[in-house]
C-alpha cells in the first residue's frame, strides 16, 4: 500500500493547521507570556504527541543574516511556498550593492520627472532598521544616490516613527543621527533635504488590510497637504507628543508637520517624485492606491497632486500594486495551495482582518487572488477597532466558532487559520494583555481539538514567528533582561529570534506518527510537504521535505 493513501484512508475527517501567530518557544521564563500563561491544552500537546522546534527566523525564512526575527510575511510565505526564497530586504540589500536599483527605469523616471518639473524628490516609509518593513540603510543609500549623483536639489522625508519592530521608545535614536546625517549630506552635496513630516506607524498610513483607513487618510493629510500640528523638528515632535501623552509608545504617536517660517516645508505638490521606501507590502498597499488610483473611493484626496510615485517592491502580484517599483519581488510560484487545487483539495483560510492577508496574501506568495474558487474559501472576521491590550481575547472565539463548524460539516479538506492574538497583542509590549492573548488562543485549541477528535481529522499547531513568549527587552550582549531606573524590566515590542513549535494531534492513534529524525534543520519551509504528505499528494522535489514519518497499525 502506497503511504499516499494509506494516511489518506487513515484520516476521516479534514486536516487543519493552526498558525498561533507571534507564540514562540523560549526557555527563559522571565517576561514569557507563553509559559506563564495558563495553557492546558498546549500542556497537553506537549506532553503526549508528537513534537519538534521549527526555525522562523533569519537565513531559514530567506532574511538576510540570523540576526533577523522572524515575521508574518517570511513566515508564511515560507509556509505556503514550501522552500526559501530569499526576501525583500535581502534583494533590496543585493540591488543596491550591484547598483541595479539605480539603473533601472523606475529610478530614471522618478529622477527626470522631478527634475524636468523642478519638483521635490519625497520619501516615506518606516523609519528603523526593523528590517520587518524597511531598513533605513536603503533609504540613506538612495539620498546619497540623490543627492550627490543625480544632483537632485530637494528631498523631503516623511518617517513613519516604528516602536514595533525596534525598541518601543527608541525614534531618537534613530531621528538624532540621521539630522546629522542630513546635515552633513547637505553640505557635502550643496542640496537642501530635510525632515517633511511624520507619526507613529500605527497612528497614520500604514493600516493593512484595510482595517481602518482612516489612518491613510491622516496620513495624506500629513505627509501629502502638509495640515495638522506643526513643529520645528522631529525630535521637538516626538518629545512634545511624549510629555502631553504619558506613556505613549513610538507607533502611536500622533502625526506631525514640520514647518519653518514660511510655513509647512514638505508638501507633496504637482511635479514631485515620491518613494515609498518599505519593501514590505501589507501595509504598503493602501497608500500606494491612494498615489495611484484614479478613481479612489477610500477618503477625500485633498489635494490629489500629479506625481511619479513609485514603491520598494511591488506589494500585490495579482492585483499590479504599485504599478511602478524600484525591485522586483521575489516570485514565489507553485505555493502549496496551488498545488493541492490542481489535486482537487478543497481549502479553507480563515483568520480575522489584521491577519487575513497572512494565511491568503502572504500563505500564496503576496498574491491576492485565489487559485481556484470552487475549490477555495477566504473566511475575514473583522477586527476589533481598539488597541489590542483592551481586548486581547480578539476575534478567536469566532475564528474558532467556524473552523469547529468547518470541521464537522465536512466540506473542506485542508483547513489553515491564524490566531493574531499572541502577536498583535504582543506588540503592545503590555505583559498582563499578552497572557491573557495567550490563554485565549489555547481555550480555542482545545476547542478545535475536540471537533478534530469528533471528525477523526489531523491538527497541526505551529507559528508563523515568536513575540509573546519574549516580552521583555534583553541585552544583545549579555542576554539579561534590559531595566528601567526604577528596576522594572523594560517592555518589548517586537518579534523574537526563537523558534516555534510544531505540534502534530492525531488523536484516532492510526498513523502511528514520529518525527523523521533525518530531516535537517527543520524550519517553517517543510510544512507545505508535511500537508501535502498528509493529505495524500506528494511533494515535489523542490520543496524542503517533510518533516513527519508514519507506520500505520
Ligand atoms: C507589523 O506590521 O505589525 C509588524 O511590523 C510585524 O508584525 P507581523 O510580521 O506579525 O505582521
Ligand atoms: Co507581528
């Protein structure tokens, strides 16, 4: 008997995978939302079936070096695509070191268009090295670029304060040296580039999904009309902001304009060129259309001024966003959701709207379209519109409610799901929030794991990357636990280097699962081939292998 059908007689009802979004694995249980969290029903995973840590971070999810963290966008597409590719920051990195980016039309464009128009050259974009999003090293590499090369007069920069993917306070850091920066390139180069305006990530321009966009809004209003409060600097900005709001972390930070005495001194007028510097395109695409889109529905553009916009990458390979861009993404082809349509595999990707993208856009390799709409469904419960630490609970209750449906009503064969909770809640640094996130993910963990009992299915728990189980900042050098003067640990907002679980529940005991000890390194990449190996397609040859062996009874 071929194993193919063997696992495939063996199952009777659906498999699904359950991605716990920003849940990773760490030993060290100071500021560890995940082990502290009451969880029986991981306790319960963990001790009786088959287990194993998955890399999710670095050159195992295509990044350029491991001392990058892991996040959504790598690790689904590594999920979904079943093999490495290398990604956005690792080509913007390669395109800018051999000088294609410079070459290519996209530039030439957006240089002669201002140029012909005596227009301003505009960046916005995530302003950190995160490298989640953006790495301020392209954004320097291009106003050199600009600068000294294309002898391009005015630049203007509107920066998008992080706090999410780098320290949650941490904006001067990054603002100071690059005011010097500015400084220095100014004079060595006779130009005139500044600081234009900006905002906590968060607060402005880059919602996704379409969440809110009400946050693109404020971000035109911001960066494109000039309007809203002004300063006479950034770190003036970011100070006032932090001294009249307590507490408030960089990615909230309300926006602002900067202005001289004759007023606001970044518009975006006719005649300018505007780059959107982040690679990354979750939260690129929103205001790539409001640039874009003739006919735009989304908020009143006031104004709408004629200009060469161009983003990083492209940010959606279905749908052409944006129309010009300054890298090519890398093309993910044949994802493992293609590959079990055309076997016929029915599909379900549920998840609600701050991760819907994740396991549909991200899961198919930043496309958004489905392969096959007979034999595919895209579930979307909305999100709560409030910050995530008052509702850490968030939208898995609901999640669950289908998925257990789905499960018992048989009409899928493959169902994926993401939990956003540990992660969106993760990053609000708000230690009490994430343990409950935690707890809630694992009461709906017990909940699917009763409905796969019923239906005689297979589950598969995993993550995409790790945040909540590190919710404390540590020292890169030392590895302790970063302090406050008053000893009080320091809030971590960010994701995690750790590795993930992968949790296989096959509770009729028929296949007899173990882990194939000959797997090396195994990493987020070899679950496309463990799905497909249990669903009874094989694998092809390109993907990273499966992690799992059976010998049924
Ligand atoms: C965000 O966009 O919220 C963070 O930068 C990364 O989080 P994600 O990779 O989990 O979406
Ligand atoms: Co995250």
């Amino acid at each position: 008997m071929k194993w193919e059908k063997l696992l495939k007689d063996g199952l009777t009802g659906p498999l699904t995978l359950v991605i716990m979004d920003g849940i990773g694995f760490s030993e060290r249980r100071e500021g560890n939302a995940v082990a502290d969290a009451h969880t029986p029903h991981l306790d319960w995973l963990l001790a009786h079936c088959p287990h194993g840590l998955l890399k999710a971070h670095g050159t195992a999810v295509g990044l350029p070096s491991d001392k990058d963290m892991g996040n959504s966008e790598v690790g689904h597409n590594a999920m979904g695509a079943g093999r490495i590719y290398a990604q956005g920051a690792r080509l913007v990195n390669e395109a800018i070191e051999t000088g294609r980016l410079f070459q290519g039309k996209t530039w030439r464009h957006l240089m002669d268009y201002c140029r012909e128009n005596n227009g301003t050259l505009h960046f916005i974009g995530l302003f950190s090295d995160g490298n989640v999003h953006s790495h301020l090293d392209h954004l320097r590499a291009m106003l050199e670029r600009a600068a000294l090369v294309e002898k391009i007069p005015r630049g203007r920069i509107h920066i998008l304060l992080d706090g999410r993917d780098v320290g949650e306070t941490s904006a001067l850091e990054y603002v100071d040296p690059f005011e010097a920066y500015l400084q220095d390139l100014n004079s060595r180069a006779g130009v005139d580039y500044r600081i234009a305006s900006g905002g906590g990530r968060m607060a402005v321009t880059m919602d996704r999904y379409e969440a809110d966009w009400s946050m693109v809004a404020r971000g035109w209003e911001t960066h494109v009309a000039g309007r809203g409060r002004t300063f006479r600097s950034a770190r003036e900005a970011i100070e006032t902001y932090r001294r009249e709001i307590p507490g408030i972390i960089d990615q909230d930070l309300p926006p602002f304009v900067i202005a001289d005495d004759q007023g606001p001194v970044g518009p975006i007028r006719d005649g300018d060129s505007v780059i959107f510097f982040n690679f990354r395109g979750d939260r690129a695409i929103e205001i790539s259309r409001a640039f874009e889109e003739e006919n735009f529905d989304k908020f009143q553009r006031d104004p709408y001024p004629k200009v060469a916009y161009a983003g990083m990458m492209e940010y959606d390979g279905d749908l052409h966003i944006p129309r010009s861009y300054l890298v090519e993404p890398p093309h993910i082809e044949k994802t493992v959701s293609e590959l079990l349509c055309a076997q016929g595999i029915r599909q379900l990707a549920i998840s609600e709207t701050q991760k819907f993208g994740h396991v549909t856009y991200f899961w198919n390799g930043n496309r958004s379209g489905k392969f096959d709409p007979e034999l595919e469904e895209y579930v979307e419960v909305p999100s709560d519109q409030v910050p995530f630490e008052e509702r850490p609970w968030m939208k898995a209750a609901e999640i669950t409610d289908r998925v257990v449906e789905e499960i018992r009503g048989g009409r899928f064969d493959f169902m994926r799901l993401n939990f956003a909770n540990g992660d969106m809640v993760g990053h609000t640094g708000i230690y009490q929030a994430a343990h409950i996130a935690v707890e809630a993910v694992d009461l709906c963990l017990g909940r699917i794991m009763r409905a796969v009992r019923e239906a005689g299915g297979m589950l598969l728990v995993t993550a995409d990357h790790g945040n909540a189980e590190e919710m404390y900042e540590l020292d890169k050098k030392t590895g302790e636990v970063k302090r406050h003067a008053d000893g009080t640990p320091k809030a971590k907002t960010s994701h995690s280097l750790n590795p993930v679980w992968f949790l296989v529940y096959e509770p009729s005991g028929k296949l007899q699962v173990r882990f194939d000890p000959e797997v090396p390194d195994p990493g987020l990449t070899n679950i496309a081939a463990t799905c497909m190996q249990i669903l009874g397609v094989k694998p092809p040859d390109f993907y990273d292998p499966p992690l799992l062996l059976f010998a049924a009874s």
